[in-house]
C-alpha cells in the first residue's frame, strides 16, 4: 500500500527504517512557513511532528492526512480537538522519554544542590584555598521532594529519587491515591505540598488548568531553601513571579529546561543569575532517546496505517 510521510524537522535515521523497509514514501520538510506548510502537506498520509506548529488552517488544507505523530510526549502545537472533529488520529512517544527526563531533573537536582558551578568557578580561578568561602551545600538524603504530576515521567524521577533516600510526595488529581501508595509515594495536596517541599520537579501538561499554576503568591509559600525544576512547559511557573522569587532569595535556586517563549528573549533576566541553571529544552534528547523517539513515532503511523495489532493504543491521545 503506497503511503506517503512527512517528517517536519529531521528525526534520527534508525526509525526512517521502518517506512523504507514497507515502502512508504518520506520526505524531511525543513522550512516551516504556513505557505510551504500547506504544499507540502496536501496530500500526506501521515506527519511525523518535532517542534513546528501545525496551524489549523494547515490542517483543514491537508486532505488526505490520516495521523500525526509527535516526536515527544507534548502536543500543545497542533489543535488536538480540531484533529478529533477530523477523525484524524494524534499519537505520542509514550515509552520513549521518561528515563532521559528523569535523569535531567537529577542532573539539575545535584547541580544546584552542591553548587556545582561555583566550586567549578572557585578552582578554575585559582582560588582552591578559598572554599570556605563558598556558600553552603547540602544533600538530597532525607529531603522533601514533591512531583506535581505522575505520569510515566513522574514515576521514573520518583525511582530515582528513593535511590537518595528522599521522602517522596505527589500531586496529581487524575492518578488513583492507591496508585500513588503502592509506588512508595504520598499524595499530598498541592497547597500542603508547596510549604514543605524542599524540591519540586514539574510534569504536567500545559492548558488552562495549569497556565501560571505556580505564581506569584505560591512563592510566598515556599520553603527559602526550595529547589525549583520545570522541564515540562513554559509557561506552568509564571517567569516573572519566578525571576522576581529568586531575586529576593524566596527560594533557594531553580532549573528551568524550559520557557514561556522559546527560544527566550535576548538578555533574559535569568541568564544573569548564579542560582539558575538553564537548558535548551533538550532533557529528552540524549542519544538514546532520540533513537527510542524515532523508533516509537515511525511505528505509531506504520502500525496505526497497516492496522497492525502491534500498535500500541496507549500511544493515540484522540482515541
């Protein structure tokens, strides 16, 4: 069966195996103009999608289009009702990205914990006799960490987090307390939670439930000595209460993967501060799950095109 695939923004070659191995045409489309957008797209069968936003009026222009595949678990950049009223399928890379994720909040975790930057900062300078003069640091053991969402993110940062011996606490309305329980964790209201955390790490969706869900008077909350992690969306902390919270030292330090505008503006009031530690919202692309991710999405259009039973439904948000 002839398919044909777009893939908007370039995906690791091991997935693109797949389509050439059941002879599906694809191509890469690197120019994101609505106008090449609707060209290009007109008579695609399926779209891999990285980061580009597929506006509605794309969409309503592509008439043969069956499913979009996300190349990530996010899918706040294409209009997942309108694909609905289509019937037009919206898959996720459910299984590819916790772990890295996972691992990125810990990177941070310990960054800002230890104060890894200025003791980098102390040595390199020539002043190793001087560490006394460096703030204090501390240690994860026995530390109050809050999870505000359990997904399959959420789960595997709390795995790690036990590996520290760190009292585990989670809030996510849409998860069973039971669940919660049995993986060694404690539900906790989000409101309790935020005044005893000593680290949050943010995973949650972005939507009108959750736009600016920490703001400014959440600061006021807080713990001075909280560590702060968002690698979910900008957007979910409001920046300038948290830009405002660091200044004043209502909190200890934050980590931010990601922004309210991507990539952030020029001169950003937080690329001047020594307790921010920053990153490209790459957390979910190391190496090995980006393979994972190109893997997950070619499948999900093969499987859900072929109407294979391999198909993993847990992956199709639209259901």
């Amino acid at each position: 069966m002839f398919m044909k695939i777009a893939l908007m923004g370039k995906i690791h070659p091991v997935g693109l195996k797949i389509f050439n191995d059941n002879n599906y045409e694809n191509f890469e489309i690197d120019n994101f103009d609505e106008d090449n957008l609707i060209a290009k797209l007109a008579d695609v069968d399926g779209i891999v999608l990285r980061t580009a936003r597929l506006t509605t009026n794309i969409l309503s222009k592509c008439t043969k289009l069956k499913i979009i595949a996300r190349h990530g678990v996010g899918y706040d950049n294409v209009d997942s009702s309108y694909l609905s009223k289509r019937k037009i399928a919206l898959a996720i890379t459910g299984t590819s990205n916790s772990v890295s994720v996972a691992e990125h909040v810990m990177t941070m975790f310990l960054y800002l914990t230890k104060n890894i930057h200025l003791s980098d900062k102390l040595v390199k300078s020539g002043n190793f006799k001087n560490k006394a003069e460096l703030p204090d640091f501390f240690e994860l053991y026995k530390k109050k960490v809050l999870i505000l969402g359990f997904g399959r993110i959420g789960q595997e940062l709390a795995k790690r987090c036990k590996g520290f011996d760190m009292d585990i606490y989670v809030y996510d309305p849409y998860i069973k307390k039971d669940f919660i329980l049995n993986s060694d964790c404690i539900p906790i209201d989000k409101n309790e939670g935020f005044k005893i955390a000593d680290y949050i790490s943010i995973h949650l969706p972005i939507n009108d439930e959750t736009r600016n869900f920490i703001s400014f008077d959440d600061f006021n909350n807080f713990k001075k000595n909280l560590i702060l992690i968002n690698t979910a969306r900008g957007g979910i902390v409001n920046e300038d209460a948290l830009i405002e919270a660091l200044k004043n030292k209502k909190i200890n330090s934050a980590g931010l993967d990601v922004f309210e505008k991507e990539p952030p503006v020029e001169n950003h009031p937080l690329f001047n501060m020594d307790n921010v530690v920053l990153s490209p919202h790459n957390s979910a692309l190391t190496l090995e799950c980006r393979k994972r991710m190109s893997i997950e999405a070619c499948e999900n259009i093969y499987y859900y095109l072929s109407n294979n039973n391999n198909l993993n439904k847990n992956n199709i948000v639209n259901k």
